[in-house]
C-alpha cells in the first residue's frame, strides 16, 4: 500500500505550501517512494485526528501514523534502509538534526515578510482561523506585521551569511548531491514562493542559486507546484 | 616527528586564543595526535611565511606546511584514516563545511563585544598592528566599537536560537559525541572566554551548558587554558 502524506493546500488544492511538508516530499523523492498527497485545511483537524495532533505533515503508512517532520524523516530512512540514505549515514543522521532546527527558524525570519500574503492563497474555510491564530501568536494585525517587511530585507538577508558562505564552496549543503539537511532549510524558501510574490533573495545570491537547484531537483517536482516565479 | 601548530597566544605564552586554532587544538585531542603548539603573535609574519600567508592556525608536519582550519581538519582526517573521525565519515564532512562557516560568521557577530578587551591580553609588540588593523577593518575606534554592546547582547543571544534549538535535543552538534562541527562553533565561544571577561551567554542557555561540555572534553583541554572563568 502506498504511503499516504497529508499535505497543506490553498483554494487551489495543487498549491501545496507548508515548509514541513515540503521537507518530506523531498525526502520521499529523494528515497524514491511514491507517495499520494492529501489535500488539507488548517481547519480540517478531524482528519488527521489518529496522529494525535492537528498540523501537517502526517504519513500514514498502512496502520501507522506518524507526525511532525523530523520523525517522519527518520521513519523513512530506518523503514527503507536500502534505498538512497537522506542523511548519509549515523553521524550524518545527527548533524542534520541542526539543520532541521535552522530550518524552523527560518520559518519564523521569513513570516514577517509573507504573512498577509498567506491569506490570499487560502482556502476561503481557513482564512478566519489563519487570521486569528497568527494574530494573537504575532500580537498584532497581519497587515501591521507584514508593513515594515522592506526594512527587514537587508538584516533578513545578511542573516544567511553562513549559508551563502557554504554555498560558494559546495553545491548544496549536502555536499555534491543534496540531503535532508538541504530540504530541511529548502523548505523555509519553497514555502515562501508558494505563498507571496515577495523577492526574499536577491537574483545574484549563492543561497537563490542553491533554491533553484533544488527546484530542480527529482525531476522539477518543486518548481512544478503552484508557486509565484518571480520570487 | 610531532605535528607542530602555530597557535596565537597573547603576552601571556599560554595565553591562547585563536578561534580557528582552537578548532583544530580540539581535532588534534579528538584524534589523539600528539602536538607541539608554537606560541605565535601576530606580527610573527617571518615565522610562518613558509605557509604561503600570515594567519593561523598553522600546521607542520614534517616538510608540509598547512594554512587554514578547515584545510588542516580535512588534512589530519586523511591523513590519519584509522583514527577516530572528525567528521564522522564522507557525508559528515560535507554536512560539516556550513558548521564552519558558522563559526566564521559567529567570529564576526562576537567580534563587537571582545575586540577592546583583546587589547589588554595582547603581548605588547602586537597591540599597536591589532588597533590599527582592526580599526581600519571596523571603520572606527575600537572603543566605539564595543560601546553599545550591551543592548547587541540580546540580539545577539537571538541568533543563536537553532543552536539553542538543537542543543535541547542532543548533547552534542554530532550527537552524542562531539565532532568537528562541534569545534568549528566551540572555537568562536572559546575565543571569547580567552580575551573577554564579558558574560556572551546566559547562566542558563543551553548553549552554554554545551559550551561548557566541550569544556571538560579530552580531559578539559580548553578548561585548563588562561581565560575569564565567568565569561
């Protein structure tokens, strides 16, 4: 039986734009396991309901649940052992771990500059309970969030300088092929294009360089989702 | 015959305090190498131009004259193959190249908090090259350099949230054992404890609490060297 991901979806069910999520189907393609996406709202808690929780990812893998990105990382690499590692081994396995958390803070530098664009690519169901749940963790409006996101560019920026520094010498975090350890950050700058036309990178930057080679990756799999191309 | 290391020390000959040299001063431990360390000084250029340029760490072994941290760990690691791994195996050193990188940046972003005090722990015949060097570099004195580091601390200590992140998880950047990836960032904290009495992390980071860790690796190499025990 094939693995089942549960996947965040806009209005446009294809718009697939979680940065967790998206660290899983790179790391599914790149172990080489099909896998049906789900559609899901940020509202539709029931269905993911066994995993005993209320965010995406979630694979189920016939009887079994499994949330949250990082172990569902690990799941696949200890369940298919033969297939292509995405850490590249134990020690590899735990210098990724870092990554994961780079990753996750990421996710939180860069909502400053996408958060009202969100709103546009949801699902008309999710769009209060976006609003609402981001208003009160931000404590302010969305639009007051998002207003001073030109000022933030530079700093925001400057900050991936140990990324552009490793980018220049290598080309991919991972080495000569990627690892889990790109998606994990990878996932930060996907979700962003597939939410906002905002140009978080500058077109000369290592780090954009590095983002459109994983676009390319696994046969375009991430630049053939919905996503604003300019960003 | 013995690796020998030219190591940066202040007036105080077992004074050491290069970021980069402490990297491979903890690779050397973790392989179990014998080392004769050099005390160096920055205006020493005579001393090491053998290397091809004027910084250090640099490493001798025998007619072979190495440069650069991150050269020399991939140095020692071929060239002692049987040895415990710094890297912990081909993956690993690829996925340690953007730790290294992060102690560059870290050098940069403690560098406004530690560059006065470097001053008074300087041997006398560097004092007047570091000021004028350094100011040049910084674009001002290096007085007004530090002034405001009280209010870059908590920014500062925001930065470090993925290594905050993952030191929650593991003990260890490599797991539970420390690697390279380990040293390359200890280096830029050790600096710091060695020049500057200023307290850069809180009692209770868990930062510290590793930094502290790789304190007491390989017997407390870094513990027993000169530095300001509350920084």
């Amino acid at each position: 039986m094939a693995l089942r991901l549960y996947d965040l979806a806009g209005a446009d069910p294809q718009r697939r734009f979680s940065p967790y999520c998206w660290r899983i189907r790179m790391a599914l393609a790149h172990k080489e396991l099909p896998v049906e996406t789900i559609p899901w709202r940020f509202t539709e808690k029931d269905a993911i309901a066994p995993s005993g929780q209320g965010r995406v990812p979630v694979l189920v893998d016939g009887e079994r649940w499994i949330a949250d990105s990082w172990p569902i990382a690990n799941y696949l690499e200890d369940a298919h052992e033969a297939r292509p590692s995405v850490f590249g081994g134990p020690s590899g396995r735990r210098l990724s771990r870092f990554y994961s958390c780079l990753g996750d803070t990421l996710v939180l530098a860069i909502f400053p500059f996408v958060a009202l664009d969100i709103l546009d690519v949801l699902h008309e169901k999710d769009r209060e309970y976006f609003r609402k749940t981001r208003e009160e963790r931000v404590g302010t409006t969305l639009e007051a969030f998002v207003a001073d996101r030109e000022q933030r560019l530079p700093p925001f920026r400057a900050s991936l300088a140990p990324l552009r520094l490793t980018l220049k010498e290598q080309p991919f975090l991972g080495g000569e092929r990627p690892l889990y350890a790109d998606y994990a950050v990878f996932g930060a700058f996907q979700w962003a294009r597939c939410v906002s036309p905002f140009a978080l990178l500058a077109e000369d930057d290592p780090v954009r360089s590095w983002r459109d080679r994983l676009l390319d990756a696994f046969g375009g799999l991430a630049r053939g989702a919905p996503a604003f191309d300019k960003a």
